[in-house]
C-alpha cells in the first residue's frame, strides 16, 4: 500500500496577470507524480485542465480560460494529494487592443484561441494547434442562423472549449448534412481516442520523436559554433555582436517613441492634478458646508454632496483625504440622529414623516427608520387616549359637572332633549352628526359624553396617518414615489412582509384601548376588575340618561364609519360593532327604565279635566311619554351596516319585553293610586270642570277637588279609553319599531287595565247602589205600613220617587263624565234595586187585596221607570218580585193600577225623561 502525498501546493505563477489565453507556468510542490495524476487544476475559479501541460512534480504549463472572478487562487487537484493550496493568485486583464504607447504586463499571441486543441493527452502538445473537428469528419455549416440556435439552446454554447458546451448545438452547427453513417464513423474516432487517455506524454513522445531530434541537432551545431567561435574570435564573437545590435535597436526605439511618450506623461500628469485639486476642493470645503445647510434646512443638498463624496473618497488611501472624509461622516451621523430624533418626534404630519424617513434612507441609517416612525407613532396614539381619559377622570372629580337643566328628567325637559337629538340630521364624521359644538354644550354636556367625544377625535385624527404611513411603507412609496430607489422599495416591501402582524397587533391594541376606555366610562360592568382599575375611574360620574347614550352612539358610529373608510380589515374594526351593540342595548335598557319613572311622576300631573269623550289628559300624556321614549330610540335601533338587530340578541329579548310591559302596569299602578288617594292629597289649584256641561249637577267650584266617587268615576273612563285606543296604539307602535313580545304586551297590559277598571267600577257602584238600597226598606215600611192592612193605593209612595231621584242623580254625575258609562253604571244599580224588592218582596208573609196592587202598582212604576236600563238580571229580579204577589183578579184593580202608572208617569215627565234612551246626546264644549 503506498503512502499517502501531501496536499499540492503553488507557491508561484508567471506572469501573475494577463488576458484570458495567457499561457502561464504554475510552480510550487507536490504537483503530481505525472501527467495521469493531476485530474484538476483551476485559475480565478476557471477550469484549465484541459490546456494544462505537467511538466514535473514542481511545474506545470497552462492557458488561463474566460473566469467570471478578475482576481483569483490557483487550485492544483491530483490523485495522490487532493486537492491543494495557493499562497499566490492571478489576475485576468481585459482583453483590449494595445497601441503602440500603451505598456503590456505580458506578450499578447496573435493566434485564435478557439482552435486550440483541449486534451492534454493526445498525440499533439495541448499547447499547439488542434484540428479542425474532433470528430475526425469535414464540418460542413448548416443553414440555421446564430440566433436560432441561441434561442434553441439558451444559456448553451456550441465552443467545446466552453463549459456550457451542446453536443446537439455543435451537430447542427457543424454536422447538419452528415449521414448516419458518418455519424456512426465519429462516434468510433471519438471512442478511439477515449482508448489512449492512458498513454500519457508517451504518445506525445511517439508523436513529435523527429521534431525533438532536429530539435536536438539545431541546439548541438549552435553550440559548436558558439564554442569555435569563442576560442577564435573572442573580440567579434556572436553574442557579442547580437548584444550591439539589440542595444541599438533599444536606442533607436528610445529615440522615436521618446518625445510622444513625454507628452502623454505630461498631459496625463497635468490631467491628474487638476482632477485631484478639483478633488480636494469639494473635499475640504464640504464639512463646512454641511453644517451651513443642516441649518438651513437643506438636507437634499447635503444629501447629494454626501454621496459624492463618499463615491470619490469612500474608499481613498491618502491619508489627508482619510482625515477630511473622516470628519464628514462625522457630521453625517449627527445629521442622521437629528433626522431620527426628529422623525420620532410627536406629534408631526405625515408629509414630514415621509421626508425624514427618505432622508434617512438616502443617507443609510442603520435600522428601520420607517418602522420605528410607526412604533413611535403606535405609542403616541395609545398616549393620547391615555392622557385623554386621566384628564377628565383626574381634572373633574366629583359627581360630574352636568347641569341640572340639562340632565333633569322631567317630562318636559326630557322630550326636549329627545326631539333635539331625533331630530338632527344624520351625516358623516367631520360633518356626519352635527351636533351643538358650541362652548356652551361642551360646559353642560355630561363628563362621559365629552371623553368619548374627545377620545374618538383623538383617534380619528391620528389613526389616518397611522394607517397611510403604513400603506406607504408597504407599497414602498417612503422611498420612492417613481419607482427609481428599486432596491430600498423591495428591502421596504419585505421587511413590511416580516412585520405585519406586528402592525396588526397595534390596530388591534389602538381598537381595544379605545373600546375598552369608552366602556370603563359608560359600560364598565363590562369590564373584568383589572380592566375596570386600568380603564375604570368614573365610579364618582352620574349614570348617562338615555338620550345622551344615544348621542355617544352617533359618535361611535361615525368613528366606526371613518375608520372603515380607510380600508382597515372588518376583522379589527369588530370590537367598535361589540361596542356599539352594547351600547345600543344599555341605551334601550335605560331609556325603558327612564321612561318607568317619568311613568310613574304623571300622577303628580293630573289635572282631572274631562274631554268631551269622557277622559282626561293622562291616557294622552302617558301615550305621549312612551311614543316620544321610542322616537328617541330610533337611531339607537336602526341597523347600519355590519351591525345586528338588537331584537335578535337573547339577552335582551325578554328584558326588554319585561320593561315594555312594566310601564304598563306602572301607569295602571298610578291611575289605580290617583283613585284611592285622599282627598287631602289632591292638588286643588289644578282640579276644574267643564262649565258648559248640560248637567249642572257636576258642577264644583275651583277651589274643591273631585270626590272620591267622582275620581272612581273619571279614572274608569280613562280605562276604558286606555284599553280601547291607548294601549291598542302603543303596542302597534311597539311592533314597529320590531320590540319583541307585542302579543304580551298587549295581553297583559288589558288584563291590567281591566281588572283596574273593574275593582274601580264596584267600588263606584258600592258607594252609589248601597245607599239606595239601603233607604228602600225603610221607606216601603215608613209610617208603621203593613201589607196586610193598608188602604187602597193612592199613588206611588215617596220612597220610591226619592230612590228614582237618587238614580237620577247618579245618571247625572255619570253622564257629566262619560255618556258611554251611563247605561253600565245604571243597569248595575238598576240590579241592585231589583234585587232588592225582589228580596223586600219574599220576605212578606202574605198581603192585602190593598197591598198586593199598592205593590205590584210600585214595582210596576219602578220597573216601567228604568226599562231602558234592565238586564236579564234585573228582569228576573222584577219577575220574581211580581210572583211573590197575589194576582190581580178583577179588572177594577187592573184599571185601578193602569190609571196610577199613567199618573205617576205623567207627575214624574220630566224626571223620568233622563232614563229614556235618547239617540243624540248633548254635546258639551
């Protein structure tokens, strides 16, 4: 086994520069141990292999190829050693002409190096010649053009000296008409010449064997003749004569080329000195001019004078020049801090943002200027919003500052502020809601409503830069609005790649702080107890009425629509739509509520004046109150774009149907209170009658409140018109406006109203039958009178005529109220009384012939009197009193009777005309 060699090494290489196809001698150690040895060898990166010649273990013999690189090592590769070092490198000059006045490093061959033969193993030296065709066939050129055969084989070439070499470029090029045959006998010359890759230099020995022996022979007769001649003739001896005519020739061509040398050594040198004075000029004068024109403001100028500079001494190796241009990036780098400082300044606009960020970016900054621009404008924004809110919750302490004109909650007030707000015309942010921005609204609007005013024209007035200066730094423009700076806009556009969920989480962070701020200020049972401590504060501050959370709405929304504007993703803008359902839901909620307590202070309202339909102002007043609550709540549920029906959301249905049908029964609580109120307790200033009233029995003066039967009385008028026109409208109104549950609402509104009204109605009727009742038997037995022994009847007694005129008088009373309660009112008393002769009646054991007609003649007149108003109860009532009665047997009796009735109807005309059922009321004015 033999031993391993070390690793060649070149130590050495002539010439050391030159053209590409400079035929150059490597030497240096461990270079092979022969020619089948050395299996790679590369110049400048080039590989040379090919036109390599070795030579021995410490030289070898090569043409420097066309390398990419100018200036490269010399790699040696053998089989022995591996692949080797280099302690020198070449470099490869551009091939240009030379002129007679040009110097050359090298001796340039006029020879075409394309033909040289690239085999070092074959018969001929590698450095000579080669043939014609490696095929060993006539090349014969085709028809197809160099620029078919480019964009045939692209990035190929049909040279086999080219690394990129095509077999099938090559054939076209040079072979197209060959047979298949001649193709096959190529095929064989190349496979035979693949057979003697192993013969070495033996070949090339074989090959050139007479060429050495002349060689030889010529070399042997010089040095002969050398030898005769130096013992001979020393004086006159070859060399010697050689030697004279070659300094001749050097004097000779000193002579002529002397002179146009010169002077293109001295135009070069005058050339030079000026160009280097010019130089140090600008040079030395540009620090000093720098300063001057920072403090101009000419950052353009010293930006160009910079680059410059830096493209004529950047790389200089004078030391003067070193010093000067040392000092001017000094100034340079203070330049760019002062361009960054006030980059990150705060606040600025966008045009200045953009101006700085080129700046910096013209004078190489390190770092991402433009990004850190959008972090510190990020941090700015969440500032401001900060600052924002700990100067409302810190500056006003205390229970807020709203004035109590403003924020009173009675009904007046309170529908001013709703038709204020309704009514306002609804546009976009910056001229979207219009609302009174005087000095005057900002001193009496609500501490909350002021912040989130304030905060989201924080935002909006620094988010659209935010978002621009963004988009500018994604697109690339910061750099380059015409797209000449390409490498900055493509090194922008891919770090813009790299940070975009980092922009991502700012918007996110901006969103979630203004939503959040905005819900600490009105909605922090919202917020978790960190959040509240965070963003909390306002614990202090009076709870918004409804129509300031409407206004707050508004300008969320408008917020909402400005952002959207920008094109900023839906999926970031989703927190404001949270918000602004939150908001839309806690504005009902307390609007209802609201509206509940203004309910509840109509009471205090009444002025207990009848209409013509027999109600007073309440129904109205309360129909009004609730219809103005959902005019107000119009905009807060109206649905803009992207937002939900809050109907829709579970958490409010039921709540909200709940507090729709609370103001209901709150206003039944409060008639059935005006009701049972007493009399002590009636605002008299505010009680008065309709003078022009046909009955002047209801009549009062100013001075004296309604009665209690009175108020019974006007209050269940006012039910009946409740349930039949104000609750009706109401719930149509409800179900317009979509609130969920109408049919609820509606039901149990009228079971409300209704029981109301019907404990009313018996107390009215308890307090009016019951003395009428109770006076009748007294009066039937008035005066010691007993069925059994009486005289014959005369007439209808008193007792009757005082119960009828009682009747009467109640008739009255409720005809001045409400001509649609008469018949109810009456036909109830009319039972009663029925009911009660028809009692009085049973109860006697047995009658007269006297007293049987003086009762049938009383029931008869009774029931005769009030037939208008008779119901089947009352019908039965008579019918049993008449059959507790002995039957009238003759027709003097029965005469008898019909003459006392004509009577008795004919004394009492105008008494009893009251309970005639006339078809046209009176009207009263």
């Amino acid at each position: 086994m033999s031993r391993i060699r070390q690793p060649p090494l070149v130590t050495g290489i002539s010439p050391n520069e030159g053209v590409p196809w400079t035929k150059v001698t490597i030497r240096g150690e461990n270079l092979g141990t022969g020619p089948t040895d050395l299996i790679g060898l590369s110049i400048c990166g080039h590989n040379c292999l090919l036109t390599a010649e070795w030579m021995s273990a410490s030289k070898i013999v090569c043409r420097v190829g066309p390398a990419k690189n100018d200036k490269g090592e010399i790699i040696v590769t053998t089989k022995s050693g591996g692949q080797g070092t280099s302690t020198v490198s070449f470099k490869i000059l551009k091939n240009e002409k030379i002129d007679l006045d040009q110097p050359s490093a090298v001796w340039v061959e006029e020879m075409d190096c394309s033909t040289i033969r690239m085999n070092r193993k074959k018969g001929i030296s590698p450095l000579s010649i080669s043939p014609s065709d490696p095929l060993g066939i006539k090349p014969e050129k085709g028809k197809v053009t160099q620029k078919e055969l480019e964009s045939l084989f692209p990035n190929m070439s049909g040279d086999f000296t080219n690394e990129s070499f095509s077999a099938t470029w090559y054939l076209i090029e040079n072979h197209s008409a060959a047979s298949f045959d001649q193709l096959k006998m190529a095929a064989n010359n190349l496979r035979k010449q693949a057979s003697k890759k192993n013969e070495g230099s033996l070949s090339y020995v074989k090959g050139g064997l007479s060429t050495f022996f002349e060689a030889q022979d010529a070399l042997a007769a010089i040095h002969q003749k050398l030898e005769v001649d130096g013992t001979e003739k020393v004086e006159g001896s070859m060399t010697r004569k050689l030697e004279n005519v070659l300094n001749r020739a050097s004097v000779s061509a000193d002579t002529l080329f002397q002179e146009v040398l010169g002077r293109k050594d001295k135009a070069d040198s005058t050339r030079n000195a000026l160009n280097v004075l010019q130089r140090f000029k600008f040079l030395f004068n540009l620090p000093l001019n720098i300063e001057r024109n920072i403090q101009k403001g000419d950052y353009d100028v010293v930006i160009n004078d910079y680059e410059k500079a830096k493209s004529l001494f950047g790389n200089t190796e004078v030391h003067v020049f070193k010093k000067v241009y040392a000092e001017v990036e000094t100034r340079i780098d203070a330049l760019r801090k002062l361009l960054l400082d006030k980059l990150l300044q705060t606040p600025s606009t966008l045009v200045d943002q953009k101006r700085y960020i080129r700046y910096l970016s013209d004078l190489h900054a390190p770092g991402d200027p433009a990004w850190q621009c959008i972090v510190a404008q990020h941090k700015w924004i969440l500032k401001l919003m900060q600052n924002c809110k700990d100067t409302y919750v810190t500056e006003h302490k205390g229970p807020g500052v709203l004035l109590s004109p403003m924020m009173d909650l009675e009904n007046d007030i309170r529908s001013s502020s709703i038709s204020r707000l309704s009514q306002t015309t609804s546009v976009k942010r910056g001229g979207s809601f219009q609302s009174p921005r005087d000095e005057a609204f900002r001193f009496k609007g609500p501490q909350q409503v002021m912040f989130v005013e304030n905060l989201t024209d924080v935002v909006i007035s620094q988010l659209p830069n935010f978002w621009k200066l963004w988009i500018s730094y994604v697109n690339g423009s910061l750099f380059s609005e015409t797209g000449e700076k390409y490498g900055q806009v493509e090194k922008s556009k891919k770090n813009a790649r790299q940070k975009q969920n980092d922009f991502k989480q700012m918007i996110q962070e901006v969103m979630h702080s203004l939503v959040k701020l905005i819900r600490g200020a009105l909605l922090p049972f919202s917020l978790s107890q960190l959040e509240q401590k965070q963003y909390g504060g306002w614990e202090l501050k009076s709870e918004l009425s409804g129509q300031w959370l409407t206004y707050v709405i508004h300008t969320v929304r408008s917020s909402y629509e400005a952002l959207a504007a920008l094109e900023i993703p839906n999926d970031l803008l989703q927190v404001i739509q949270d918000l602004i359902l939150d908001l839309r839901i806690r504005c009902l909620m307390v609007t209802l509520q609201q509206t509940t307590e203004d309910v509840k202070s109509l009471a205090e309202k009444e002025d207990w004046i009848v209409d013509n339909e027999g109600i007073t102002s309440m129904p109205s007043k309360f129909e009004q109150c609730v219809f103005q609550t959902l005019q107000s709540l119009k905009e807060p549920l109206e649905c803009k774009t992207g937002e939900v029906n809050i109907f829709q959301q579970e958490r409010a249905q039921d709540q909200v149907s709940e507090l729709c049908i609370g103001i209901m029964k709150v206003f039944v609580n409060c008639m059935e209170q005006l009701s049972s109120r007493p009399d002590g307790d009636i605002d008299t200033s505010r009680v008065s009658v309709d003078l022009t009233s046909p009955d002047l029995s209801y009549g009062i003066h100013e001075d004296i409140g309604p009665t209690l039967e009175k108020r019974l009385l006007i209050i269940v008028s006012n039910c009946q018109y409740l349930e039949k026109h104000t609750f009706i409208n109401l719930v149509e109104h409800f179900e317009k406006q979509g609130f969920p549950g109408s049919e609820k609402i509606s039901r149990v509104s009228i079971e409300s109203i209704r029981d109301l009204d019907q404990r009313l109605f018996e107390t009215y009727i308890e307090l009016k039958a019951d003395p009428i009742v109770g006076s009748l038997e007294p009066g039937i037995y008035a005066g010691y009178f007993d069925w059994k022994d009486c005289a014959p009847p005369t007439g209808v007694r008193n007792y009757l005529k005082e119960a009828l005129v009682n009747i009467i008088a109640v008739h009255a009373e409720v005809f001045a109220v409400s001509k649609e309660l008469v018949l109810r009112v009456i036909s109830r008393i009319v039972e009663a009384v029925a009911e009660e002769m028809s009692r009085l009646m049973q109860c006697v054991s047995s009658f007269s012939k006297n007293g049987a007609l003086q009762a049938r003649l009383e029931i008869c007149a009774l029931k005769d009197a009030i037939a208008s108003y008779l119901s089947s109860e009352s019908i039965h009532s008579f019918k049993q009193a008449l059959e507790a009665l002995p039957q009238l047997q003759s027709g003097t009796d029965k005469k008898l009777l019909e003459e006392l009735l004509n009577k008795f109807k004919s004394s009492m005309h105008l008494q009893l005309t009251c309970f005639q059922a006339p078809t046209i009321y009176p009207v009263k004015t």
